[in-house]
C-alpha cells in the first residue's frame, strides 16, 4: 500500500516537472518567435530612424526583461509585445503612404573619388 502511494507520488512529481519544462519550452518559443516577428516587421520601415529606432527598443526591450521567470509576468509580456506588434504593423502602412525620399546614409550610390 504504502509503494503505491509513494509510486503514484513519484509519477506526480515526474508529470508535473515534464508539464513545467513544456510550459517554460512553450513560453520560450513563443517569445523567440515575437521577438523575430517584432525585428522583422520593423525592418519594414520605410524611414531610416524609425526602423532603427524600432529595432533598438526591441533590443533594449528584450534584454531588461531577460531574467523573467514568473509565468504570468511572461504572459503579460507577450501580450504586450503583441500589441506592440500590431502598432509596429499599422505604422508601416501608414509610413509607406506618406513615404518621403531616402537619407544620404541609405542611397546605394558609390563615393565619388576626387
């Protein structure tokens, strides 16, 4: 009686660490797969500064919330980068119809030797 108690104990303990690796697996890809998504709409820009400006307070953005390990702060996280993404995602419509000419730093145009 009592090994069945401690096998049933023991297969609860193994479950439960197997759910959290899932959980912490599941969390992690998800946000991987926001940060990609965050970098590669905001390479959408059409103006130099904003995308630049875009992709380093991704960065930055990322890299202070690095040692996060509480589950729901994550969560709350992600749902805040997603609807970072979805305004990163209406401003690249909204840039590209009032786009304006290129900065000197972004023309492909060889230096001019003297």
């Amino acid at each position: 009686m009592i090994c069945q108690i401690l096998f049933g104990v023991y297969l609860l303990n193994i479950f439960m660490r197997t759910n959290l690796c899932l959980t912490v697996m599941s969390s992690r890809t998800k946000v991987l797969n926001l940060y990609r998504s965050l970098l590669r709409e905001s390479e959408k820009f059409s103006s130099y500064n904003f995308r630049n400006y875009a992709k380093r307070r991704i960065r930055d953005g990322f890299k202070s919330k690095k040692d996060l390990a509480d589950a729901l702060a994550i969560q709350s996280e992600l749902e805040f980068g997603n609807k970072n993404l979805d305004i990163i995602h209406r401003q690249v419509i909204v840039g590209h119809l009032y786009a304006s000419e290129k900065l000197v730093i972004e023309k492909n145009e060889p230096a001019v030797s003297i």
